[in-house]
C-alpha cells in the first residue's frame, strides 16, 4: 500500500471516528455533517469548525474562529495520533467545542 492509500485510509478513519463521537452530541449544541473528507461541525450560534482530509499535503487540517491548525499523522504502536509541533488534534477540537459550547466535551 501507497502512502497516498494508507493517508487515506487513516485520515477517513479519524474524520469517521470524530463524526460519530460527535453525532452523539445533542443536535441542538451541534450539528455534524461529513461529506467527501470534510467534516463540518456547525454549533447553535451557526459558527462552523471544519475538518478535512488534505490528500496534497498527508494532513489533516482544521479551520475554527479565525484559526488554523495543519495535523500531521504520527503513527507508534498500531495508534495514529494527529498532530501538529504543539497540539493534537482531538484535544484541540474538545478544547475548541468545550469552550464554544460552555461544558466539557471529550472527542
């Protein structure tokens, strides 16, 4: 397999997982659409988080509130982790929805 192939394969797999972990969150803090590896989380106030899979680059980028953050695959142990030098990304995301939605939001 391809990086190109194994990228896609882990990069739909995290959009996939984060989908469901917040599809689970109640639809009136959250809305959680994923379409063709972008992941759109729109909140109450209408304000969108974006999360896609950047093919180009074997990244995974996020866009929120004026801010970016490019999350590179770091694999050990089975486990991939998406990261950039200082943030990981579901970290970053359930900090992110934490403090928009005003209670604590694991992803």
């Amino acid at each position: 397999m391809g990086f190109e192939d194994h990228f896609d394969k882990i990069a739909d797999a995290e959009l996939r997982y984060l989908e469901g972990k917040l599809g689970e969150l109640d639809p009136d803090e959250l809305e959680v659409e994923l379409s063709q590896g972008v992941l759109t989380l729109t909140l109450a106030d209408d304000a969108e988080i974006v999360v896609n899979s950047h093919h180009a680059a074997g990244e995974i980028w996020m866009a929120a509130y004026r801010q970016a953050w490019h999350f590179g695959p770091k694999e050990a142990d089975g486990k991939v982790e998406w990261r950039t030098s200082k943030n990981e990304l579901r970290a970053t995301l359930s900090r992110i929805l934490s403090e928009k939605i005003g209670r604590q939001i694991s992803v």
